[in-house]
C-alpha cells in the first residue's frame, strides 16, 4: 500500500452513491441532439456544416477556434436542421453510421501524430472543467513532468461515473494513462482512488496484474470531500504543494480523470472522435438510476423520462454533484461533453437552504477549507470589495468546493460571494490587458514600420552598390549580411514572443476553465501574425541577397 499524506480541513457529506451503482447500459438513440458550441473551455468553436447537410456520427461538425477550444462531431447520423452562433441541431436518422479516423498505434507514432489525432477528436477534460486533451497532453514544451495522475477520487456525492468506468474498462483506463504519460513524459503513473469503490479497485488491480505498464501505482485514500481536487489529491498521494495560483505541472505532475484517458485512448486506437460519455443519473424523482452512455447533444429531458422521471416529485435538477454542481433552471438543456451527472433531488431529499442570518465567527469554515484560507475574512472583504485585501487572503486559490458553505451554521453563501468577487476582479484583469494588448500591437507597429524601413533603405543601398566602382564594391553597406542578421533576430524574437503568448493562455486558461480569455487569444494570434511576417521578410531577403547566405 503507497504511503498517503494529509490535506488540510474537509468535510463528510452524505455519500448517497449506492443507488446509481448498478450495471451500466447505453441510453437510448436519441431521435435529436442539440450540440452547443462552447461545451469546453475556452473560445466555442466554429459550425462547419449548414442547414440541409447529411452527417455521419463521427463527422466533423464545428473546429476549434484558438488554442484554447476544442472540435466538435456528429453524435448521431442524419441531416443538419438548424445552425446558429450557440448551437447545432441534427435530426436523426435512426441508422446509426459512422464515420471513424485511421487507428494509430501509438506505442510506435510520433508525438506530433498523437497530439493532432487528439486535437481532430476533441478530446476534453470529462471531470467537469472540459480543458482540451492536447493542450494538457503538449505540457512538456514548457515544463517538466514526472508524473501522471489518474483521478480517481470521484469524491462528490451521487456521481458514480469514473467508478463504473474503472469497473468495466479499467485496462483501457491505465492503456490511456500510459498514452498520455508517453506524450507529457511523465515515467511514472499513480492512481488515486477512495476506499469508497472497493469494485474499481478490484478491477484496478486485477488490470495491474494482467497487464505490463509503466510503473504504476495504486494508492487508496480515505473517503473524504474534496479529495478529488488537484491539489488536495496531489497533496495526498505525493505530499507536493501547489504554489498559490499555480497549477499541477508547476510541481512535475499532470492530472486526468479516468473517463478523459478512456476517451484519449478510443480517439488514438479506435479512431473515434468524443461523441458519447458516461453520465450518471440519480436523485429520488427517478425511478430507474444508474450510468448510461450517451450521446453528446443528447435532450436532458429525454434522457431523464427514460430514467422515469417523475416530474410532479422534481424539487430541483443539478447538473454535476450537489457541492459543485450547477442547479439547472428547467429540463431544456443537452448533454455536453462536461455532463458527468444528473441529479433529479425532490424536495425531502434536498431542501431549499435557511434564509441567511449573521456571521457567528464560529471559525468552522477556516477548519475544514482544504486550500487553508479563512473563508470568513474573504466572506467580509468580498462584501466590502476591499480588491487588495483579497488578493493577500488568496482569493483565487478557493476552488469553489462549497465545504465552508456546508458547515456554516449561519447558512452565508460564501461561495457566491467568492464568485462575484472573482468575477469582479477578472473584469479589472481584463481591462488592463486589453490595454497592455494595445500597447503592446502599437509597439509591434512601430519596430514593424521601422524594420521595412530598414530593409528598404538596404535595398536602396545594394541597388547602388551595382553601380559603384569594384573598389567600393566590398563596403559595408553593399553587404546584405547585416540585414540579414537583424532578420533573423528578429524571427528568433517573434518565435520567442509566441511561446510565451501560448504558455501564458494555456495556463490562464487551466486556473480558471470557464472564463473567457480572448484578449490572451488575441495577443497569440498577433504573435502568430508578427512571426508569419518576420519569416516571409528573412525567406525574401534570403532569395534577394547576393551573394546567397551560407548554411
């Protein structure tokens, strides 16, 4: 048994799993789906296919736009009905035809081939925050990893998703993880998973036995909420601190979640794009609870009266866990690729909260945050908007888990205020990047205009070097070598200003999922175009100068 190491506070909520644990099915075709366009972080992509179009499942429907999005694909085959800037509908067929890329063995592929396979499938994060696949799988370019951890933790009550997958497909989970581990070079694999899930965990190490892997190991920690987040997890089986607003791969490890690895490996090995995924479906106004596969797209209302939704008992539809989940205010919505859960709770089951009342500064919040802040302080300089103080106190390193909520005896919710500020404080980040942005496109003008202007006076100096006796022939200013060099600093900077565009999207992108980054988007995109301009001038004078440049 690997050793375990403790994280700071949490809290014991009812488990309430037992009843989705039954064997898992595939949900019914659905007759329609509805694909939403920004079921991942960062930018939604772009529909490819119009009205009248006939699509196979598997073909492509929108591409990603940016670095941070993700494709989207035909989760059922029939015709195209509707497009608009949110969402694509497809009527179905009832034929089921698929349309599947090229298998790839990615034990003897390139990198390069892995990492596009996993772009063109759209592949994404399946916990919840929906981060592309290949963003994460590209972490190497920029820092080190030693290890990949598979999340196994699944420590939100009701949700039982990652427990079937572990419990059926448990080979092709820890496949995944050594595919992913190849990409971000990684020599090392270690699974964490509750002591809740003794059937994963049979199956975990059963996988183990039959199979040779990479070292791998399986580490059973102790039923606790929030032992699934990153930090606490990373904290528990590795004893590494995430520095404040850092990410995993700042201390040499890589997270995924079982369901993300299945996906990965299917895309690489099967060729098949995301299109379906595990939900659970649970709470006590259905009558027929458990993990279907679905389509992605898939009506949530269509879904949940196959699970024998009794409408008159519904109280509230969540979407996600109890804790972190987002309360749905209707039954329209579609399966995306973040839907992990389905919690249809009546009233007795969960009850509306008490009205709020005042702080007791009881202290019981600072006891179990698992990021070690004092959620009563931020409580207090969230309502004041005091900015300064909440960034001393950490503002940004809650990961929302809801646990301060769930102990305070004054019913505050803390987290909504943790939220709004945040929001508020991302608001002021991004005006003052977008002003840095201006800046920044102005400065790039300027050393443009003043580098064509170079080159032109270059031109005009080699011109009339031509005419120049031979003794004025070897003068400095006939050379084109000299300009040649000031282009090719000038490339070696523009390659260097677009790595540094894309690590600081990636990471803004992985700390915060669900909020838009475009002015980052916007600063690579003019990085890309400053690099493209630099090449073709070093690719023109290169061709122009004479004599040719030595290799």
């Amino acid at each position: 048994m690997a050793r375990t190491f403790e994280f700071h506070g949490g809290v014991l909520p009812p488990e309430r799993k037992q009843r989705s644990l039954v064997p898992l099915r595939y949900a019914e075709l659905p007759k329609r789906v509805v694909l939403r366009l920004d079921q991942h972080a960062g930018r939604p992509a772009t529909a490819t296919v119009a009205v009248g179009d006939t699509v196979k499942v598997g073909t492509p429907v929108a591409q990603r736009d940016g670095m941070i999005s993700a494709n989207i694909h035909a989760s059922i085959s029939g015709q195209v009905t509707h497009v608009d800037t949110h969402a694509i509908t497809i009527d179905g067929d009832k034929t089921d035809t698929w349309q599947r890329l090229a298998p790839i063995d990615w034990r003897n592929a390139l990198p390069d081939q892995l990492i596009t396979r996993l772009e063109q499938s759209g592949v994404v994060g399946l916990g919840g925050a929906g981060f592309p696949t290949h963003i994460k799988a590209r972490v190497s370019e920029r820092q080190r990893i030693d290890t990949l951890v598979v999340n196994a933790a699944e420590c939100e009550p009701y949700i039982t998703a990652d427990d079937l997958t572990l419990q059926h497909y448990a080979a092709d989970v820890l496949e995944g993880a050594q595919l992913l581990a190849s990409l971000c070079g990684a020599h090392h694999i270690m699974v964490g998973i509750e002591d809740n899930k003794p059937d994963a965990i049979l199956a975990l190490r059963q996988a183990m036995a039959d199979s040779q892997l990479l070292t791998v190991t399986l580490s059973v920690i102790a039923t606790r909420y929030p032992s699934g987040g990153e930090r606490q997890l990373i904290k528990t089986l590795l004893n590494r601190d995430v520095p404040n607003q850092g990410l995993p791969a700042d201390v040499g490890v890589l997270c995924h979640n079982p369901g993300t690895l299945l996906a990965a490996l299917r895309s690489v090995r099967d060729g098949e794009p995301l299109v379906e995924r595990l939900v659970t479906l649970t709470g006590d106004a259905i009558t027929d609870p458990g993990n279907r596969w679905v389509r992605i797209g898939t009506p949530m209302a269509a879904l949940l009266n196959e699970a024998g939704l009794n409408r008159a008992a519904l109280h509230q539809l969540i979407q996600g866990g109890p804790m972190m989940g987002t309360p749905l205010p209707n039954l329209d919505g579609s399966v995306t690729k973040a839907t992990n859960c389905l919690i249809a709770a009546t009233i007795d089951e969960l009850p509306p909260t008490p009205p709020e009342s005042p702080c007791i500064r009881c202290g019981a919040c600072e006891d179990v945050c698992p990021a070690n802040l004092l959620p009563q302080q931020l409580h207090w300089y969230a309502r004041a908007s005091d900015d300064e103080k909440l960034a001393s106190h950490r503002l940004f390193d809650c990961i929302e888990c809801n646990a301060c909520g769930y102990v305070c005896p004054s019913h505050i919710p803390l987290v909504d205020d943790y939220r709004s500020a945040k929001s508020r404080l991302r608001h002021q980040q991004l005006e003052t990047a977008k002003a840095e942005h201006a800046k920044h496109r102005f400065e790039w003008r300027q050393a443009r205009l003043a580098r064509e202007q170079a080159q032109k006076q270059a031109r005009r100096q080699a011109r009339l070097s031509k005419q120049r006796s031979s003794q004025d022939a070897d003068s400095p200013a006939a050379s084109p070598q000299a300009d040649l060099r000031s282009l090719r600093i000038a490339q070696t900077a523009a390659k260097a200003a677009v790595r540094k565009a894309e690590k600081n999207l990636a990471r803004a992108a992985q700390q915060d999922p669900q909020q838009a980054h475009d002015d980052l988007e916007t600063q690579l995109a003019t990085a890309q175009e400053n690099l493209q301009a630099a090449e073709a001038r070093l690719a023109e004078a290169r061709e122009t100068s004479e004599p040719k440049e030595t290799l």
